[in-house]
C-alpha cells in the first residue's frame, strides 16, 4: 500500500465476467465462534470448490482493523489463498470489514470489489452489493457510512497503533449492536426504490446483496428482482444459519446450508 491509498481505493470498478459462481456474505468470522470458521472451510471445500469462482459480498470477517493484523485471520487467509490457486476469488467490503485492503487480497489471491459491482453471466447483468449503501431509511447509518468510507478517515485511522484501532473496532461492535435494539427491521432493511434506481442505472436484470440477515428474493418489478443472502452461524458441525447463491439458467437460486 503506498502512502496515500486506502482500502477505499484499492478495488476494482469494473464490471467483471463470471462464468459458475457462488455468492456468500456476512459470515462474520471471528475467534470467538471457531465452530462457524470450521463450517467455513468445509464450505470451500465441499460446495465452493465445485464451481469456477467464489464471490464474497462483504462481512466475511466480524470486524477488520487494517491488513497489517492479517496474520490473525491466518487460518482463514490460509484456505483462501490455496482455493485461489484453482478458483478464482472475488471479495466485497461489508460494514464491518470495509478496511480490508490490497495486502489483504494479494495474501488470500483475492480481487477486491468496489460496492456495487456488475457481473455479466452469458450476457445477463446482475448487480452486486453488499446491500447497506441502499438502507437509506437510517440516515444516521449513512452518514456513519459516508465518513468511514472516506479517504482521510481510513488515512488517519491506519496510522494509529493497532491496539486503538482493535478497541475502536469493540466500540463500534457494540454500538451497533445497542442500535439494532432500538431500531427496527425496517428502518434498517433496503429500500426497494434504492435498489430499483441502482438496478436501472447499471442495466442490470437481477441484484444479488447481504447485510440485512432477511434471506430470500424479492420482485422489485416486473423485470428486477434481488436475491438476499443470509448470514452464518454454526454450532459444532451443524449450521444453524447460513446458504449460498448459485446462477441455474442464468437465475439465481438461493441454497440453504441448514
């Protein structure tokens, strides 16, 4: 990373061509939830390595504090990084890991998204996002937004010592946590005309997005529709939340991991 770059700019803006992929987000993996990381590798290995690209769109991790804290993630970068070899891998910033940068995705062999990004498959458009950039209604939640996405935010953010920045991350954990509380599920959901006017501006069919933890597919009109991906969360082997979306016919499907 040279002086002046930050995650924010280390992504690629163009649209990208994909041929058998599979979608996920929101895994927020983390040490305190070893059981969801394991179901994460089994996933790379049982379900992921069976198609030619893998897609993460945002919130793999629960919090990301900068890339010079990769080797704490190591397991994980270490999978990511031999799926690489043989697959190719995409990665989207999410709320809570939007300061993952270049060294990151060249220690996993990942290509970095910017947030929302068009994929073509066999000439049908799909645009992808994490899905927060279209939760409009909470406007406190945007400008938050805004400012941490910011190039001067994340310049001065990353020359703190790693400790302040690990206890801004804990801070920020539980902030939100308290707002999601108060807040109800619709204030912080998309919203559908959002979604419409990106959809339209991008001349995309479908939209495939995470972040809201409501899985399922939802018409938008008579020619969009956007497919939610849920998020994760296992307990011992077994899933207790958690799917992944593949393309059948050029349409995505979600698949349970239940």
């Amino acid at each position: 990373m040279s002086f002046f770059s930050t995650p924010s700019k280390e992504v690629t803006r163009n649209s990208i061509v994909l041929r058998d992929p599979v979608f996920i987000s929101d895994l927020h993996l983390n040490g305190d939830e070893p059981d969801t990381i394991n179901g994460f590798l089994r996933f790379l290995n049982d379900v992921a390595s069976q198609h030619q690209e893998l897609v993460i769109l945002g919130d793999l991790f629960d919090y990301w504090v900068g890339d010079d804290d990769v080797e704490s993630a190591g397991i994980v970068v270490e999978a990511l990084k031999k799926f690489s070899e043989t697959h190719k891998l995409y990665i989207m910033h999410g709320n809570r890991d939007f300061m993952m940068g270049n060294r990151f995705g060249e220690a996993c062999g990942a290509k970095m998204l910017a947030d929302p990004c068009v994929t073509s498959n066999q000439g049908v458009r799909i645009l992808l996002s994490h899905g927060d950039i279209w939760c409009t209604d909470d406007e406190v939640y945007q400008k938050v937004r805004r400012k941490v996405r910011g190039f001067w935010w994340q310049w001065t953010m990353l020359r703190l010592p790693l400790s302040k920045r690990l206890e801004v991350a804990q801070n920020a954990r539980a902030k939100s946590k308290a707002t999601k509380e108060v807040n109800s599920a619709k204030t912080m959901d998309v919203v559908n005309g959002e979604v419409i006017k990106a959809a339209l501006q991008h001349r995309a069919h479908d939209v495939i997005h995470g972040h809201t933890h409501q899985p399922g597919m939802v018409e938008l009109d008579a020619h969009t529709a956007r497919y939610v991906l849920p998020d994760w969360h296992f307990e011992g082997e077994k899933a207790v939340r958690g799917g992944y979306i593949v393309l059948e016919d050029n349409q995505p499907v979600l698949k349970s991991l239940i």
